[in-house]
C-alpha cells in the first residue's frame, strides 16, 4: 500500500507551521509532504505595511521556502494554485495537477473593497510584497517629481489611508517615520506633506479599549496624522476618497486601501460554501462534511464558543492553527481520535511607529509607548522562531545581535 500524500496549499504562516510540524511528527516512511506556493519565498505578511512605507526593504520581510523546509523531507512546487476537485482529490494547478490524501488549505487573503466604486481602478493594495513595494516607490516617486518642479500640485504629497483598523493604523504610524525623512532628502517641507486616515466607523482600533486607542490617536495626530473618523468612503477616483453625503473629496497622490480582506478566490471557484469570502470549519479545522481537508488562516472562519464570534484571522491564530492541522492529519492517518483546536491568546499589540505602539498582554494587561513598541518587535521575533527556528530569528528578527 502506498504512503499517504499530504498536500499543503500556501506557505503563508498557517502553511509553513503546518508543514515544519507534519516533517517533526511524521516519518518519510509514514507520509508524503507537497508544499506548494506561488513564490519560492515566505514573506511576513504582518510586516508589509513596512514594506509599503519603505521603513524596511521588502528583503527583510522575507527569506527563502528552502531556508526552512527541507526539500529532500517535502516536495517544494513553486506554481499557482488555479482549483481544488475535491470529488477527485486533485489540485489543479497553473502549470501542472497534483492528487492528494489529505489537504490544507492555507492560501490567504486578498483585499476586500467591499464593492465601493472604483476603488479597486485607483486605489494601492497592501497585499503582498509586490504590492507594498509598489506603495513605497510611488510615494517616493511623488516627492522626486514634486522636488524636481515637474508637478507643483501640492495635493500629490498627501497619503490618503482607507482604514482604521490594524494595517491601516500601523501603516500611518510607519509613515509618520518615514515622511519626515523624505521630506528633508527632496527638500520639501514638512507641513506641506498631509497624511489622512479615513474611517467610516467611529473610531479606529476596534480591538483596543478606549484608553489606548485615545493615546494611538494623540500620538500619531502629534507626528501629523489626520483622521477623518465616521467618513464612509462612497468612491474612490484618480484624485482621492468620496466621503459623507456632502460628497467631499479628500485629495491625495498616493491612495491606499486597507480596509478589508477576504479568503483566497480559490475557495469560491471550488465550490466550497462560503461565509463572506471564507469558509466555516468545525473545532478540528476541517471543513464540515470533508473526512480529510483542513482550512486555516485567512481562508477560514473558526468559532470562538465563548464570544459565539469568530476568531479574529491573526498571524498568532494561524500558526498555532497548524501545530494542531499537524497533530490530527497525523491522528487521521493512526486512525486516533482528534483534537478540537484550543486557542492560546498571547495578547494584541499594534505598532504606531518605529518607538511607540499599544497593546494588551497577559490576559488584560495594558501597555503603550516603547514597551509596546518593544513588546511588537518580541512578538515579530516569536512568529519567526514558530515558523524557522533560531536560526530564522538570528537571520531576519528584529533583535538581531549584529
């Protein structure tokens, strides 16, 4: 009888943890591992709005599948991922097909524009590296040709940021960095340099008390960050956001939407029953009515029973999801009982910049300024050694000692 074939679909957090672990609790003998990706590289995803700013170098935000995984233990497919047959348990990719025993599926989100007019035409993305880099070369871009006096329109410089939840408010705070630095090296002064926050709800930060997100706001408004809170985006054009019902625009040469994102396309061209772009799956992260596919991350809602909500699709939620997609395909596989999946909540913490940010730990305890600012370099570090190891932490972390 052959060995079963495990086929992991994407090497985001989820899938890279799911994989690591399967190597750790499985022999060769025991099963075939088939990692595939679109890219020969992982990248931090909850580091591209970094990226997007140009206060790292998208290198820093990602290293090589191989430097983790090792190819001679898991076959390495490096294509994109067009459409899963579950009646025949057949992955159809864009240069080849690959069957399966067990599946996961880890293919992460894309942005979600809700519909609104043309924002999917004018608005950047903070989706992938590509994307980020992109964001961070215009808006260099914007500030040579204004230096240079071949575009004199003041309203070019303004960094217009739909979104008030985590990147969008992490991404004003890196901004707020690195402005002030682009504005000296083209010689442009720093009041002429607006960058705005638009939400449509209330306030921004829903995951955080009041307390904190009045010193999110205090602090980054201090560095020079507007916000334009309870304005629902009706529209965006060439020029900027629609907002309110006056129909203002707020006018900005580099336009940047963070205000949602959804599971992977692939999910609804498979057929699978989707809930707002993801998929509902059971405590043992598998999909209800399928013996033998588990979707995890940002493709997946998984019921928090205490709050009768779903969990929140976090980096910390998807790579504890894969130790346990790791422990019941290998439960399937010895024919033993499975685990529901039990989440262990390390605490939310949000940077505002290089030196300030917010967060709660430690079941409650609330912290902000550097120690916050400290504490998100800590957790960054932590993810990569989940998914690499010390070595990964020594190469790419944060603290690193050289």
């Amino acid at each position: 009888m052959s060995k079963p074939k495990i086929v992991v679909l994407g090497a985001g957090y989820a899938g890279l943890v799911t994989t690591r672990h399967l190597t750790k609790k499985l022999s060769a003998e025991e099963a075939e591992i088939v990692l595939i990706n679109k890219h020969n590289y992982h990248y931090e995803s909850t580091w591209l709005h970094e990226v997007a700013a140009g206060t790292i170098t998208p290198n820093q935000a990602r290293f090589m599948i191989s430097d983790v995984v090792n190819p001679n233990r898991v076959r390495l497919i490096y294509d994109t991922v067009q459409e899963i047959n579950k009646e025949e348990q057949r992955i159809v990719l864009e240069n080849s097909e690959v069957t399966y025993d067990y599946l996961v599926v880890a293919l992460g989100f894309v942005t979600n524009t809700f519909g609104i007019k043309g924002m999917e035409e004018n608005a950047f993305f903070i989706q992938d590296i590509d994307s980020a880099r992109l964001i961070a070369e215009h808006i260099e871009y914007q500030f040579a040709k204004y230096s240079s006096g071949e575009d004199t329109n003041e309203d070019n410089l303004n960094i217009v940021v739909g979104g008030g939840g985590f990147t969008g408010i992490e991404f004003v705070g890196e901004l707020s960095e690195i402005v002030p630095k682009l504005c000296k090296k083209y010689d442009i002064p720093r009041n002429k340099v607006r960058i705005i926050n638009v939400e449509a709800a209330p306030s921004v930060l829903p995951m955080f008390d009041k307390d904190l997100v009045s010193y999110a706001l205090q602090s980054l408004e201090a560095r020079g960050v507007e916000f334009r809170m309870g304005a629902a985006i009706s529209e965006c054009t060439e020029e900027g956001f629609i907002v309110g019902e006056d129909k203002e625009l707020i006018k900005g040469g580099t336009v940047v939407w963070t205000g949602g994102v959804t599971g992977n396309p692939v999910l609804g061209k498979s057929g699978f029953e989707l809930f707002r772009g993801k998929v509902n799956v059971d405590a043992d992260l598998r999909v209800p009515g399928e013996e033998n596919i588990f979707i995890l991350g940002d493709c997946s809602w998984l019921m928090n029973k205490e709050t009768g909500r779903p969990y929140a699709p976090t980096g910390q939620l998807a790579t504890q999801e894969g130790v346990y997609a790791a422990d019941n395909i290998k439960a399937l596989i010895h024919g033993e009982p499975l685990k529901d999946f039990v989440y262990s909540d390390k605490g939310t913490v949000a940077s505002l910049g290089i030196t300030d940010g917010i967060g709660n730990i430690f079941s409650g305890t609330k912290i902000k300024g550097k120690s916050a600012a400290a504490m998100k370099k800590v957790v960054d570090d932590r993810t990569l050694f989940l998914i690499g190891g010390a070595k990964l932490v020594l190469k790419k972390g944060k603290f690193r000692p050289f």
